[in-house]
C-alpha cells in the first residue's frame, strides 16, 4: 500500500514501523514538517529515501513532499471486538459498506467515541490507501474486525450481552432508546441500508429525526450523530449513577 500523506504516512510510522518498508522524500524539499517526519522516522528505525519529485510522481499523485510504502493494515481478530470494560463497550457494524472514503470517515468517528469496528468478509470495501486518507490516520489506532457472517456475529454480541440497535428510518427516535450499556450500533450500506436478515437480528431500530427534506444522513454523519448521542447518554449516567 502506498500512502503519500504526511499525517498517515506519521501515525503509520508510529503506530506500525515494522511494516513501513520505507518513505521516500522529495530531495528539494527542507520544510518543517518534512524535516520533522524524517527525524521520526529515523527514530523508529523506519528506512529513508531521498529521490526527485518525478520518482515520487509516479508513485503516487498527489503528494506532499513525502511517499510511503507499507503493508495494508491487518484486520483485527475477532475477540478484540469483545475487549474492553464491561458495560462500556462499543461497536459500530457496517453493513456493506462499500465506498472507500466513508470506511475512512466512519473509522475516523470510531476513533472520535471509543468505537471499534466490525465489517462482514463480503461486500465490505477493504482496507487501503484510500480508506488510510480518509480516516486521517485513525484506522492505524482503531481496531477494525472482519467477521465471516455479520448476522452470526450479532447473536453472539447478544450472548455476551449487548445491545444491537440498528439505524433505520422506520425506527424509533433515537433519543428515547437507552444507549448506556454495551452496544453495537449497526449502519446499512450507502442507499440501501441494512439487508433483511441484519435488521431483523437488531434488538431495536433507531432513527436520527431529519426536519429537513433529506430522510437519511451519509453513514459517517449518522455515525457521528449516533455515536456522540450514545456518549452524552453515558456522561449522564455516569454523574446521575
């Protein structure tokens, strides 16, 4: 996988450095933030090159000064998704979510509410440069799981005790549901939502009230939306114990 941003070439740099096989740096450019992203990575022992902006053309366009090479970024096992302190937990599960950049936004809300992230093996787009650009990063912090059947993978969430809210349209409003314990928030794929058999494994079905003429938001609005409600709903009980 080729990254050629500066602030996901750094946190690859320094949340996985072993699998940076190098970057390449534009040899005319001396700026700050070139500067600083060679000394890290000469820090972490990540292997530098220098070539002309030609080299770095045909690499990747556009770029800022700087070209990484790394491996894609490994799914997380399956049991990572069940990690964490009890009654605290949260899950977004994509339903096919296909479209590169909104994977990078949703995991970039993930990050932003303490979110880990399940996608199903099939129809989900895969982890790349492009999902790298549009999480800003966050997909190398957050912990991204594949699971084989997403509709399985919800009746376990149910043995180990969460709660499997789907967002839907024909739910309820959002802001009357209990969101405080262990959750797993499920988001459908890019117009048309979430397929039967998912819906149907849901606990409960959720709306965001839309007062405009839009009736659905992009999946990593309503994941921001959906997730900052699930956080103030727990701010709350934590000071009302």
């Amino acid at each position: 996988m080729i990254l050629s941003r500066l602030n996901p070439i750094t946190e690859a740099v320094r949340s996985r450095p072993r699998q940076v096989e190098w970057v390449l740096f534009d040899s005319a450019r001396r700026d700050r933030r070139i500067n600083e992203l060679k000394a890290f990575c000469r820090e972490q022992g990540v292997s530098v090159r220098y070539g002309e902006r030609p080299a770095l053309d045909r690499l990747a366009r556009p770029h800022q000064g700087a070209v990484a090479r790394l491996a894609v970024r490994a799914y997380a096992p399956q049991e990572s998704a069940l990690a964490g302190e009890r009654g605290k937990r949260l899950l977004f599960l994509l339903d096919e979510i296909q479209d590169p950049q909104n994977l990078g936004a949703v995991i970039r809300v993930a990050e932003g509410v303490g979110a880990r992230v399940v996608v199903p093996e099939r129809g989900s787009a895969p982890l790349s440069e492009a999902v790298e650009k549009s999480s800003a990063g966050s997909v190398e912090r957050v912990p991204v799981v594949r699971v084989v059947n997403l509709s399985r993978f919800i009746d376990l969430l149910k043995d180990e005790g969460f709660r499997v809210v789907g967002l839907d349209a024909s739910g309820a409003e959002i802001y009357g549901i209990d969101l405080t314990e262990d959750l797993a928030l499920v988001f459908g794929a890019e117009g048309k939502g979430m397929r039967r058999l998912v819906r149907d494994r849901c606990d409960i079905l959720a709306r965001l009230p839309m007062k405009g003429a839009l009736t659905s938001l992009n999946v990593a609005a309503a994941a921001a939306a959906a997730g900052y409600e699930t956080l103030r709903q727990r701010s709350r009980s934590a000071e009302n114990p």
